[in-house]
C-alpha cells in the first residue's frame, strides 16, 4: 500500500517540474585573448572576461595587455565598455595622466560585435561590453 501511495505522490508531482523551464545559465566565461581572437562567435552572448581596463577621457575599454607607456595605451584590439570603474583596483594617473585610470578588472556583460564599427563612444568601436558590470577580480 505504502509504495502504491508514493507512486501516486510521484505521478501527481513530477508533470508538474517537466513543465517549468530550467533555470538561466550565469554568464560564459571567456579569456580576453579568446575573445578578441574571435569575437563574432561571441556576439550576443552574456559573457564575464578578466582582463586590463583602462578608463581616460573618451574612453573605457577592455584590452588584453596595456603598453609600457605613460599613460599606458590600450595594445592590441580593445572592447568599448560602459560602466563606472570598480574603487579600489586601479591605478590613478598624476601629471599628464590626471584623469585617467588602468588596471585588471572582472568584467561581465552582454558582448555585441560589428565588424563595420559603430559601438561605444562616436561608434568608434568594433567591440562592445553592453550592461557590463566591473568589480576587482
């Protein structure tokens, strides 16, 4: 008797979760080299990436390596971010570099590709991070 009442127990429930939807997946986790090496197979994509931010006036982007200068310069293909900087993480330019912060930050956020351009600032950006979020990693 006792197990003719959990097969009906089970019967009644289990239609019931075969109905719900599953749950959403968190972001994907790419390596900021995997990315600008193809970043049309990300396009669209709810993505979290670690890589160096570098913030001035007129820009917030997403590189792989930041060059040996100062300020230090974007190398290599950047994404166009839009969102504040996290405290705490960064390094503050003086000087001439008054204005402008860099350093490696946990990004994530909905990545959008145009190979003709036209995303972030003036649409001067191949790459975009839309509803990005940035914290220290």
């Amino acid at each position: 008797m006792n197990g003719l009442l959990v097969l009906l127990v089970a019967a009644m429930v289990l239609p019931g979760c075969a109905d719900r939807a599953p749950a959403p997946a968190g972001p994907g986790r790419v390596t900021i080299e995997e990315l600008l090496d193809d970043p049309a197979g990300s396009d669209g994509e709810r993505i979290r990436v670690e890589a160096y931010l570098l913030v001035s006036p007129g820009s917030s982007v997403l590189t792989d390596r930041l060059l040996e200068s100062y300020p230090p310069q974007a190398g290599s293909p950047s994404v166009w971010v839009d969102a504040p900087p996290p405290a705490g993480c960064l390094d503050e330019g003086t000087g001439v570099a008054a204005g402008t912060s860099w350093g490696t930050v946990s990004a994530t956020g909905t990545f959008r590709y145009e190979a003709d351009g036209g995303l972030g600032h003036l649409g001067e950006w191949t790459m975009a991070l839309g509803d990005a979020s940035l914290s220290c990693p």
